[in-house]
C-alpha cells in the first residue's frame, strides 16, 4: 500500500506530477500492461530529487522509466517508475559531444545531427525510441550521463540499472553531408529486423527473416498479432493485454525454435505481478 501522506507530499512538490495506479498501456509501445502504484513525471532535477527523497523515507522502490517499450504484467507493478520531463529533453553542441535529454526521440537527435554535419548518430535514423532505451541498449557512444542515483542528480561515467537517465553525452565529430549520408543509409540497412525498435521482441540480428521463414507474418492470439512487413514487432490490434503479448511472443519463439533449431534472444521483460485468474 501506498501511504496516503506520501501522496500528497509528492503532489505538493513543485514540477512534479504524480498518478496513483496509472495503467501502464498508457504508456507502451504495446498498448498493453497493468497498473504501477505510482508513476512519477519530474520537470527538474531539483522535483526529481525531492521525490526521490520522499519514495526513499516511505520505503517505496524507485524503478527508471526510459521510454515506452515496457510491458508490466496485467496484476500490476509495486514501487514507482519515476522518469524526466522537460529536463529530459533538448540538445546542445559543445566541442566534440552533444548532451541530449534521456527522453528526446533518437530519429530527431540523427536528423539534428545530419543537419549540423555530425558524425557519430547516423545510424539511428529513422529508428523509433528515446536517447534513454538506445543508451542502455548500447546503441550510443555514450562518454558521461546525467542520472538521478539515489537521491541526488549527477554525473556518471556509467549508467546503473537502478539510475533515472536525465540526459547523456554523446560523442560526434564533423563531417561531410555526403558521408552522413552513406552512414545513414547504411545504418537503416544494418538495422532492418534488428531490436530494440517499435515493438519488436527479439533481440536477434535475423530474428526479421527467421520469424517470416518460420511461417508467422500475420499470425496472432487474441488481438495481439504479429507484423506483416515488420515479423519482429507485435502489433496490438485493440484489446491485447500483456498475457497475450507474452502468449504470442512464446509461440513464435517456439515455432523458429522447430522449424529452424534457433533459439530467439527476448530483447523484452515484462515486470510486476501475473494477475490472479
């Protein structure tokens, strides 16, 4: 249980915004997922901080939220997810690095790239997701980030599990249009079937083609499906909860898994509680 002076406390914290069993496919790339206790939006470092210190007095776990692909079990997660706002966003140039906000769209931080004739981030055009999911994916040559750890924000060398990402610094150099672009193109060849991306489940490099090869475009449980022209990514067609996403994912595992002797690599962990039948 959440205590209810807890709540208010954190509601009287300016830049904050709290929600109290929030529905987290509300906030999924899957449309799908249970309610967490608590989830917490601050605008600044200073709101993020005082909430950190408040879930902390309270004995509440602080789990990161980096972007939308999350999926929570349909009986709920406890704790809170906590995530930047305004301060999450943004970029800026300095020297040979650009700060970019944990929750700024990774296809608007090549294109800005591009336009500003910078090496480094070319290969996540197109690609859908925040700064924050590429960071912890690997994805970014990321050189410090500013985190909340704990209860205060600073500057780390390295990201842990448990620190709320607020912004990184990104290593680019300059460069001529025409290489970005070559690096452009041949990054969204490199990247096609390749997870984390709009709702894929495999982290795999063919799980694209084996997925097709094994018969699955198409193939859905309930009103989760799997992608037409994207069999990596599972598509919610209305009413899919997080049951039947995992359901799905299982099966077209387990068919690659017959028809060619590979075992796909999930690239997605739901978290929480199964709900009770």
């Amino acid at each position: 249980m959440i205590p209810v002076s807890l709540v208010t406390a954190l509601a009287a914290i300016e830049g904050l915004a709290v929600r109290r069993n929030e529905a987290m496919a509300h906030h999924s790339v899957w449309r799908a997922g249970g309610p967490v206790q608590l989830w917490i939006c601050g605008e600044t470092e200073q709101a993020l901080a005082a909430a950190a210190v408040a879930l902390r007095e309270s004995g509440v776990r602080v789990r990161p939220l980096d972007g939308l692909r999350l999926l929570v079990h349909d009986g709920g997660l406890e704790g809170a997810l906590v995530r930047p706002g305004r301060v999450g966003t943004g970029l800026a140039l300095a020297g040979d690095r650009v700060t970019v906000g944990a929750w700024e769209s990774v296809a608007v931080l090549a294109r800005w790239c591009e336009r500003e004739a910078l090496h480094g981030v070319a290969h996540l055009a197109g690609r859908s997701g925040t700064v924050g999911e590429a960071a912890r994916a690997g994805a970014l040559d990321v050189l410090s980030a500013r985190v909340l750890r704990g209860t205060r924000c600073s500057t780390v060398q390295s990201i842990s599990d448990n620190n709320v990402l607020i912004s990184v610094d990104v290593a680019v150099e300059r460069g001529r249009t025409a290489e970005l672009e070559a690096e452009r193109l041949a990054g969204v060849e490199a990247r096609r079937g390749v997870g984390p991306g709009p709702a894929h489940m495999f982290a795999d490099g063919r799980s694209a083609s084996l997925l097709a090869e094994s018969g699955l475009c198409a193939v859905r449980v309930r009103d989760a499906r799997v992608g037409t022209r994207e069999p990596n990514a599972i598509l919610n067609q209305g009413h899919a909860n997080t049951s039947d996403v995992l359901l799905l994912a299982r099966l077209m595992r387990d068919r690659v898994d017959q028809a060619t002797g590979v075992s796909l690599t999930p690239s997605i962990k739901a978290l929480g509680r199964k709900k009770k039948r």
